[in-house]
C-alpha cells in the first residue's frame, strides 16, 4: 500500500481528494498543521512515504534526502513550486507536479478584492465604524485607470479580461505575449520599464525564480508614479519589503494589497502591519471552495498517476 503524505492544509481537509486516494488503495497520513511545515518538520514527516502532497511548506534538499529511497513524487497543492528544491527531487529520482489551472478564478477574483479594499479604503472605514465612528476616506475608481498585469498566464489572463468589465485599459508584460488579450481586450504589451512608469496599479503574476526574486525593489518603486497602487497574489520573495514599506510610508506608493509575504505569517512588528494603506490576507487567494476540490483532487490525480508509472499532467520541467 502506497502512503500519501499530505501537509498541505486544504487537502487535508478535501474530502474528494482523500476519498479519491483511499479508493486506490493510498494509506494517507495527515501531516498539515496550523502553518506551513518548517523544514525540520518535514524531514520528521516525511520518512517512508511515496508521494507527498504539499502547500507552501520547505521541501528542502535535506527533506527530499529524508524522503529516500520511498519517496516518489512531490505534488504541489499548487502552481508555484519556490519552496520545492526541484534539483534535488530531479537528482533523486523523485518528480514534482503542480495542479495547473485549478485556482485561476478565485485568485483573480482576490486580485480586485484586494484592488477595491486599498482603493476605496474598505478595511479602515470598516474599522472606524466598528470603532463607533463614522469618518469617510476618500477612494479612487478603477473605471479608466491603467492596470499594468506582470505575467499573463492563466491568472494573469483571467485579471484582464475582467479588468476590461471595469472599464480598465491593460498594459502586460510576458516573455511570451497572447495575441488574443490584444486583439480581444485591447491589451497593450510593453517592456516592464514602460509598465512601471505607465500603469496605475500593477499587478503580478509570476513565479520566485533568480530572474524575479526581488523584483519590485527601491530602483522600480522610484520609477512608478506616486498614486500607484501595487497587487501580490504571486509570492512575497517579489517584493523587497522593506523597500516597499519605506515607499508607502513616505507617500511614494499610494497602497499594497498582498496575499503572500516573504515570512508566512510575517513577524510581530513587521513594517506592513502598521501602515494603514497595506491589506494582507493569510495567502487565500485558491482558498475557496471550488478551488480547494479542484486543486486537492488535481494533486492527488497527479499522485496517482506517477505512482502507476504513468507520465503526470503537470510535471515542473525546470
């Protein structure tokens, strides 16, 4: 009997996605707690199972090694994989899947939540009147502002096709442009200097690789305008936070809306939480109820089909 580890907290509680492995025979193990696993959790965790079934947690080199000679797959709860050493995986034997285009519509729906919760200020007027107070904040509309999309993939695509219902003009950035998000929703692809200059809310949505790691640093803020209003539903490895929290102190960055930071849960005392024009949620954006089942039973999908011997769906090739 195959063991399937699970740490990744919406699985663990997917009944679909549990259902589904036991009824091929999988043994699972509910290893989720209440935070993504450390590294030496997950070295604890995972010694003799055959697949592993994570969210955000470290899957380290020294994981992986604790996972040998069983461990046959690492799939991700997910679409992005920084967290996973995918070299070390490769080097041992072990593949690394993701579950691709499970999660667009609640990730992009969190995206103008998050868009229209700093433009118009809704958690601090919320907090105010909870307060006992009845002050207004003046906001903004997203109607004829320029929405600059970094990464048009399939999250990326579904922010503009909205952002267009909002009467919003795109700007993208993509090392490979979609001609149909030009031609269909007058989408304009431009260098990420000219998007950042341009745009007056940016949001993001590519992977933590070397290449974009940081890529939101002091340099980049300076370039864009002073009423910029900055989205990340992406990773908080982007941003150079303290960068950030410098700018929107100091009025150079009008807001942040984010979904991820660097440290989940970011530390006591963390500059975001104490500036009034920053909103963060607990990294929820596919913490829906339909992203959940088709994220948890695309996971345990991919299990399956590499326990079979059979070739994944969603394999990280790189």
């Amino acid at each position: 009997m195959n063991k399937v580890l699970i740490t990744a907290r919406s699985a663990a509680h997917c009944g679909e996605c549990l259902d589904l492995l036991k009824q091929n025979g999988c043994e699972v193990i509910d290893g989720s707690g209440d935070a993504p696993r450390s590294e030496n959790e997950m070295t604890a965790l995972i010694t003799g199972v055959d697949a592993v079934i994570a969210g955000v947690d470290e899957v380290s080199a020294k994981v992986i090694a604790a996972g040998k000679p069983t461990l046959k797959v690492i799939s991700r709860n997910g679409v992005g994989y920084n967290k996973v050493d995918v070299q070390a995986a490769r080097a041992n034997g072990v593949v690394v899947t993701l579950s691709l285009g499970t999660n667009n519509i609640s990730v992009c729906e969190l995206v103008f939540g998050l868009l229209l919760s700093v433009g118009r200020n809704i958690v601090r007027q919320n907090e105010v009147v909870r307060a006992g107070g009845w002050q207004r904040t003046q906001g903004i509309e997203l109607f004829g502002k320029t929405l600059g999309v970094i990464g048009t993939g399939h999250i990326g695509t579904e922010v503009i096709k909205r952002a267009k219902a909002f009467g919003m003009r795109t700007l993208a950035f993509d090392l490979y442009p979609l001609a149909e998000l030009s031609e269909l929703y007058g989408t304009r692809y431009v260098s990420l200097e000219e998007l950042y200059k341009e745009a007056d809310m940016i949001t993001l949505h590519v992977p933590a690789t070397k290449a974009t790691m940081g890529m939101i640093n002091e340099e980049v803020l300076q370039s864009m305008k002073d009423s910029a209003i900055i989205i990340n539903t992406a990773r908080g490895d982007l941003v150079h936070e303290e960068a950030l929290a410098v700018a929107l102190k100091t009025g150079k960055i009008a807001g942040y809306g984010a979904d991820t930071t660097v440290q989940e849960p970011p530390e006591k005392g963390h500059p975001f939480l104490d500036l009034p024009n920053v909103v963060i949620t607990p990294h929820c954006g596919g913490y829906t109820r339909e992203a959940v089942v088709r994220c948890s039973v695309t996971a345990a999908e991919e299990v399956l089909r590499v326990l079979r011997g059979e070739k994944p769906l969603f394999p990280v090739t790189h």
